[in-house]
C-alpha cells in the first residue's frame, strides 16, 4: 500500500504460520514472511520481506467472515520493484478488473474478469473473461482487485474457482477492507489549509488568529460610513473582510445586505454590476442592467443608489466592500474622482445605513495623496493598519485548521513557523501554503504534522519555488518557453517585479492561451470574467512572485529590458495638462528602437506605435530637407516620365520617381509604364516554386466565390493539415476536431460562408452572408469562442494573419474591415474598394492588407492608413496571398499559385528595369533631372 504497509487475506496470513486456514485467533505481533511476486519478474528469486501483522479482521466461510490482514515491514523498506497501489476513492464495478497470480510453471500473470454487485456484506461477485489453464486459482488469494482503466484497487480476491472451467470468483470489497485497517487504509481528511487563496466566507471556521482585529473592523463599521483596511501584501486583508468581517456580520447581526466588488475593468462598471445583482439581476448582469445602473450612480450619486439597493434587497443596512482598491490607480478618469469624493463623504456619517469597506495594499496608499489629495487625506484619518500576526495569533492560526481534523502540529513545527512568519508579516500566504503541502504529504492514519515534512518540502520559502517548478518541468518545451513571456510581459507589473498585473485574454496571443489555462489548472493563475465580459488572468497570490527563484532569474537576465519597459510607460505618459505625451527623443529613442528591432514579439502595439511615431517624428525632424528635395526631384521625373514617347526612357523615368517618392500616385505611373511598354506586372511561378508556404494560408480560407464552384449537399469543405481541422459542409455546417474523432459542430445564426483557418495556433474566423457575424474561436480539444460581432453588412471573405491576433474582412458595401481577432473584433482600419471582393489577406506583421477585386489587387499600409500600391493581375485569380518577405502578393487559384506581383517600391523598381532592358544613361539623367547628383 505504501513503503511500509501490506494487505491480505486473513486466511493467507494463516497458511504462513502454519495454522488452519479459518483459524480465528488473532496473530497480532506475530512475524511472517512476505514474498513479492510481481518485483520477481525479472529475476530468478523474487524478494522477501520480514512482516508483522499489526490488523486482523478473522477469515470465516467463504461467505462471511472479513478475513483481512494488515502487515507492517520490520527493519527493511519494500523492494524497489515493488511498487505501491492507491485504493479507488469510491466503491465501484469497473468494466475490466486484473488479478494477478501464479501460474504453473511461469513466474506469475495477469487475468481479466468483470465486477458484480455485492453477494453479500463482506463479498462481491467477479466473473473471469478466461478459462482453463489461465484463471484465478488457488495462490490467488490476496491478490488485489484492480480497475484496469485507473490501476487503482477496488478489493482484494478471497475465494477463487475450483475448476479450470468455472470463471466466478469473490473478492472482499474495498470498503470491508478499509474498515478492517482504517488506521492505516482510511483516506485523510480535505486540508484545513488554503494554500494561496484567501478565505471565504465559507471558510471563517477554519479561520484563526484575528478575532482582535475582526472585532475591531466590526466596531469601525458600526461606527462610520468609511473604513480603510491597510496592510501589506500577504497580510491577509481579504481574508479578513471574508471569512473575518462578512462572516461575523452575517452570523451575528440582522438585516444586512452586503456587496462585494474589485474595481474592474474600472469603478464604475464594478459598483453597477455589484448593486444590480444585489437588487435581483441574473448573473452575469445583462448590458442592459449595467448601464441602467451606471447611469442611477451618474445621475443620483453613490448614496441614493444605495437606498435603492436596501429598498430592492429589503434590507435596514448596506455594506460595500471593495476589495484591491489600489487598482483604480491603474486609469484616471472624472469619473473616477467623482466617485472617490462620494466615497470620502461617507466618512461623515455616524452610525449609517451605508458603509464602505475598501481593501488596498499600503505600498499604495501613498499615490492616492499624489493623484487625488483630498481622498488621500480621508483615508488617512479613517484607516486601520492590518498588522502582522503576533506570536500567540499565528500559532492559534497554524494549530487550530489541523485540530479540527484531529491531527496536531509537532512542538517543534510550530515553533519553526511562528518564528519564521513572525518576523516577515507579508508570509502569511506562504504559511498556508507549506501547511497545505505539508497535510497533503500525510499518509492514512498519520496524525501529527512533524518538522520532517517541513523540511522535505523545502521549508517556507522553498516550498511554493518547488511546487511551481515541478508545474513549470511538467510542461513540454514549447509550452515552456512561453511561461516566462507571459510572466514577464503580461502578468507582473513593469514598475514592480512583487506586484501582480490583471491581464485580458485579448492581449495575450491566442498561442499562448492554452499555456494560460494549464498554469490556472494548477493554481499558479486565476482566471476570471470581468463586468463588461472580458475574460482576465492574473498570478493567484503576489506571494509567488516573491517566492520563485526561477522567476527572479527570469526578472534578472530581463532587467533592462524591464528597466527600459518603466522609462517607456513612463514617457508615454502625458504631462499634467497636456493632451498627448512628447515623443521620444536622443539616448531613449536610440534604446527604444534597439529594443523594438531585438525583441519585436516582447514589444506590444500601443507601445510599437509609439516607439515607430517618435521615429518617425525624429527621421522627420532630421531629413525634413532630403525629403523635400526627393521628392521635388520624383515630381521633375514624373512629370518627365509622363511626357516623354520612348516608352523604355518613360518607364525608367517613372522608376526614378518611385524610388524617391514611393507614393500610391508613383506606383501608379510605373504601373501604367509597364503596360503600355506591353509588359505584366505579373512574374509567372514555375511548378518547382508552387508548393510555397505563404500560399498555404490561401489554401485555409473560404470565401463567398468558392461557393460557384461548392459541394454538393452531401460533400464537404476541409480546412487545416494533420491536426485539428476545419469542415464545412454544403449547407454552410462548420465542424472541427480530428478526422478520426467526433466532431464539434460550431453554432452560428446562418450558413457560414466565408472561412479563414490558421492552423499553426489552431485559430478560426467564420462569416454570414447576409447579417455579417463574424465568429473567432480556437480549438482544442473543445471550440473556445474568443471573439464575437455583427456587422449587419454582407460579407464576402476573411483572412487571419499567420499570428491569428488581426483579422481581414471583406464586405459587401466595398469596404475591407481590418479588426483585433479577439474580445469585441475592434476595428483598427477600413479601407474602400472598387467592386465585388473576393479574397483578402494581411502581412504576416500586420503591417499591410490586401485586396483582390476582379483582378485587380489593392495593397495598404495600415500603419499609416492609407492606400499603398494598386496592380493588376488576372481576372481570373480567386486568391491573394502576401509572401513571407511582404514584398509581393501571390495570386492565383483557391488551390494553385500562378504568380507573383511586386508590391513595395523596390520589388516593382527591380520588376520595370528588367522588363526594361536597361537603366538610365548618365546623359539621360542630366537632361531629365538636371544634374548626376543623386544619381543612383
């Protein structure tokens, strides 16, 4: 059963000393000799054991009696071969049972047989799958029952056929045998402990050590309207509102309503969620509702919104509590200073109908006086300190969980602990956590918590380290590389590295994700849903991010980048009584750029535009001269280009102009060149070239135009490679998963009939036709929906970039939507187009967008929003697809490259000099631009 105990039938123990097989006196002490058959496979002589029988429950017939054994090793542990099985939690009758026994002959082997109900009290029915040579026999006895599916045991095989063709045999069920050696074999009982997270309100009997302070916060309620909890990360500030206050105002006084809330996504929608659903709103409140009650606060103030919530809950008091206060420090807004000067004129009443508790850490209770002076100054006058526990405290809080369950704290442990958390209040959280591992790490039966266990998880700092890293190692590589990026980048805050960052699943990659969820299985993180529907994540409790070595390794090889990130934030800032923040300038642009260049994935968008603005703004500042001279020197040699008859010197002329001024009008004109020279714009793709990966995500997208060519009813469209994929039936049905499982129907209000699938990060979009809902979602092992809108426009097509995180649609009103994939769908650009869109695609740095209209492809730079390139190609062309170097667009078929089309200004200047022949001759330059200076 484990290093030290064995079980087995009372009647086997008999045969070993010799005694008659029903023998019912007791062999308690005795020393018997336990042979291990299965750790024997390998070698000629299995191993043996000296054991004492230390449980007895007699043997009787075969069908009465208990007849259980309970043995201990004396001097030496099991073999190493021997390996422990764990007994199922629950009575049950598997499908497939194995008993093991020996054969003739053979070192041992494996049967399969089928449970049945209890024939009676102490026995059950089993039916063999075999006969003959191979079945339960004699010998058997003893062996355990085992559930092939878990391995865990169910019971243990008591009675075994006669005959080689009878196939029932009986087995002591598990709960006979628990009851027999319940010391040893009886489950331990749930922790009392609760790790990383802080007590509820259904934990305040397990919640010790700050009666003082809970009856001190109760008094200050009775006694004002606000109250201010102050105390340090890891002292234990929501546990005490929960399972201290809340608990003992609603075992204690009557007619109370309480609402707890954190100010997400800010104040506002969190007090407005919070009183509707206190005055009787589903959960989750419905838009309605939320907007309904932010508009009552707006309108009539805190307080008389309050009344309302008393009348409608039918209470005489209201209690708000809001716990993490400091968040709202995240955004300023009016209206969150509205609210805060209602808040501090609560602080004024005595005795009153309406009180607000507010829970922050006091490494934030300096900015409020910073940002808002007047608040600031009320908490002051009306805060209480959480202090850390005293000694007597944390021992009542250590001892006391446990003596619930019957088990007690070696003298030594507690002394360890208290001592240790004594000196740093902020460990509290850590406390729980090493008592949790360390209750977890009790065996059946073991009643004292020893200084033993303490050290074999590392002590109170290095449990919580071991426990991450044994999730952190569990992970695969892949899986691996992405934790310290979503730590690092999204889960703690730059200013810092102890305080924890609430993150929306919308700026985490889509990739990434499923990492997310891996990390919350194993309470590392927390997920959550905020007011307006955002999901979140952040770390479970600030105590890990102090406590993990190897996340200070991470913190330490990162430390300028992380520097550099504060000084960003920072500048991005705007001045007090300036709109907008000052570009960067010198030394810190020189950074900013070095760091967006090295680490471009670490570098989010807010902060990419920035960094490129004030880039721009310098490159301005610096060249503004050079610039207005080329492109003076690009207008002289277009307007040259458009009135000389060579058409080559015409052609070689508009390149000039291109490659001094590479405008869309520019474009145009080299364009317009090439065709009356009679040359394409298109270079053909040979059959070598047309398995190229950028046409893959071609492949993965459906649009309104394949549906002239579609299935039939009973055919079907397949999207993605070997893992997951995509299928889209004739009648506009999608379904995902593999091809050899079922399949997960996806629902949308209509046939789907614009598909774009990115199979690297298993990402999909779908379309309507005629109401326009556009549909993202990833897939796993389930479909994840993970953005949502209606247009109410008809679309025609979609595309995903190779990240999945920026979504291209193409719509029925001539217009090209370039959207976030995630979240709401929020539109970052919209573009025109002339005429019926059949296919669009982004860059693979969503940077550019791309629309093909009847042969037509039309190129913007969505960076700067504006029109880039517009080229021709085959009216016969049904898809378009950017290259990996963004410097062409392949157009072809749904299935088949045909060409390639140059599209940034080099590209088409290398293009048109080929179809040329030749460049421009010194001689030809001075006459058309007036001088050989700039001359390239």
């Amino acid at each position: 059963m484990d290093d030290e105990h064995v079980v087995t039938c009372a009647h086997v123990v008999n045969a070993a000393l010799g005694r008659v097989l029903t023998s019912p006196d007791s062999p308690l002490g005795k020393i018997v000799r336990v042979e291990f058959p299965v750790a024997g496979l390998l070698v000629s002589v299995p191993p043996e054991r000296r054991a004492r029988v230390e449980a007895w429950a007699q043997p009787g017939s075969a069908f009465d009696g208990v007849d259980v054994a309970g043995l201990t090793l004396v001097n030496e542990p099991r073999p190493a071969d021997a390996t422990p099985i764990t007994l199922a939690r629950e009575q049950d009758s598997a499908e497939v049972v194995l008993l093991y026994g020996p054969v003739a002959d053979r070192p041992g082997g494996w049967v399969r047989a089928r449970m049945f109900p209890l024939v009676t009290p102490h026995r059950q029915q089993i039916q063999q799958y075999a006969q003959g040579v191979f079945v339960a026999r004699p010998g058997f006895s003893g062996t355990p029952v085992v559930d092939q599916g878990s391995g865990q045991m169910l019971g243990l095989l008591v009675s075994t056929a006669a005959g080689r063709e009878d196939t029932d045999v009986y087995a002591i069920p598990l709960s006979s045998v628990v009851a027999a050696w319940p010391t040893v074999l009886a489950s331990m009982p749930p922790s009392p402990y609760k790790g990383l997270e802080a007590f509820g309100v259904e934990d305040r009997h397990l919640f010790f050590g700050r009666s003082g302070d809970t009856e001190a916060l109760e008094r200050a309620v009775g006694q004002c309207g606000l109250v201010a909890l102050v105390g340090a990360s890891g002292v234990g500030k929501s546990s005490m509102v929960q399972a201290g206050l809340i608990a003992r105002i609603r075992d204690q006084a009557a007619g109370w309503s309480i609402v707890t809330i954190r100010p997400r996504p800010n104040l506002s929608m969190a007090l407005a969620a919070g009183f509707a659903r206190m005055s009787g709103a589903r959960v989750p409140v419905a838009p309605d509702d939320l907007e309904a009650w932010q508009h009552r606060i707006h309108r009539d103030g805190l307080v008389r919104a309050a009344e309302m919530v008393r009348a409608s809950a039918g209470s005489d008091r209201l209690l708000l509590v809001i716990d993490q206060f400091e968040e709202i420090l995240q955004s300023e807004s009016l209206e969150n200073d509205a609210l805060l000067l209602q808040l501090a004129g609560l602080a004024e009443e005595r005795h009153p109908s309406f009180v607000a508790v507010l829970a922050l850490r006091e490494d934030a209770f300096g900015a409020f006086f910073v940002r808002h002076a007047d608040f600031g100054e009320c908490l002051r006058d009306k805060a209480i300190a959480l202090r850390g526990m005293d000694a007597a405290e944390l021992a009542e809080a250590v001892r006391a969980p446990a003596a619930l369950r019957g088990v007690t704290i070696a003298d030594r442990l507690e002394e360890k602990l208290v001592r240790a958390v004594a000196e740093r209040p902020g460990a509290l959280p850590l406390l729980e956590f090493s008592l949790d591992q360390m209750w977890r790490a009790l065996r059946p039966g073991q009643k004292v918590l020893s200084f033993d266990a303490y050290e074999e998880i590392g002590g109170l700092d290095g449990a919580l380290a071991a426990h991450a890293d044994v999730i952190f190692q569990s992970l695969n590589d892949a899986e691996r590389v992405i934790v310290p990026r979503l730590f690092l980048n999204h889960l703690i805050s730059p200013e810092q590295f102890d305080i924890r960052r609430v993150a929306r699943r919308a700026d985490i990659p889509p990739g990434e994700w499923p990492v997310v969820v891996a990390l919350a299985n194993e309470r590392l993180l927390t997920i959550s849903r905020r007011e307006d529907g955002d999901e979140t994540v952040e770390v479970v409790h600030e105590a890990l991010l102090r406590a993990w070595d190897r996340l200070h390794t991470w913190l330490d090889a990162e430390k300028p980048f992380r520097e550099w990130r504060r000084q960003l934030h920072y500048a991005m800032e705007p001045q007090p009584g300036e709109d907008d923040a000052e570009y960067l300038t010198g030394s810190m642009l020189a950074a900013s750029l070095r760091w967006l260049e090295e680490r471009p994935t670490d570098v989010n968008l807010e902060e990419r535009r920035f960094i490129e603005a004030s880039g721009a703004r310098r490159d301005e500042d610096e060249y503004r001269y050079r610039l207005l001279y080329r492109r003076s020197l690009a207008r002289t040699l277009a307007a040259a280009a458009e009135t000389v008859r060579d058409e080559v010197l015409s052609l070689l002329l508009a390149v000039e102009a291109l490659e001094r001024s590479s405008d869309a009008a520019t474009d145009r004109l080299v364009r317009s060149r090439l065709r009356r020279l009679g040359g394409s714009e298109i270079e053909r793709i040979s059959v070598k070239e047309r398995e190229t990966t950028a046409f893959t995500r071609a492949r993965n997208r459906l649009t309104l135009d394949d549906w002239g060519k579609g299935p039939s009813p009973a055919d079907h469209w397949k999207l993605g490679g070997d893992g997951p994929s995509l299928w889209l039936d004739g009648r506009g049905r999608v379904s995902a998963g593999w091809a050899d499982e079922e399949m997960i129907g996806i629902p949308m209000s209509a046939p789907a009939i614009a598909v774009a699938y990115s199979p690297d990060v298993r990402v999909a979009c779908l379309a309507t036709e005629e109401a326009g809902e556009l549909l993202v979602c990833q897939i796993t092992d389930v479909v994840d929906i993970i953005g949502r809108r209606t247009l109410g426009i008809p679309v025609t097509c979609v595309a995903l970039n190779d990240g999945a995180d920026l979504l291209a649609v193409g719509c029925d009103d001539h217009t090209v939507r370039f959207m976030h994939a995630a979240g709401g769908l929020e539109e970052v650009a919209r573009m025109p187009c002339a005429g019926f869109i059949q296919d669009v695609d982004i860059s693979a740095d969503g940077r550019r967008g791309a629309a093909l209209t009847h042969g037509r492809i039309t190129i913007w730079d969505l960076v700067a929003v504006e029109l880039e390139a517009d080229a021709r190609g085959d009216r016969g062309d049904r898809r378009v697809v950017f290259t990996n170097m963004q410097d062409h667009v392949i157009i072809g078929s749904r299935d088949l490259p045909v060409g390639r089309i140059p599209i940034s200004g080099n590209a088409l200047a290398v293009w048109a000099r080929r179809v040329a022949g030749r460049s421009l001759t010194p001689e030809e330059w001075r006459r058309y631009a007036g001088s050989s200076e700039d001359m390239d």
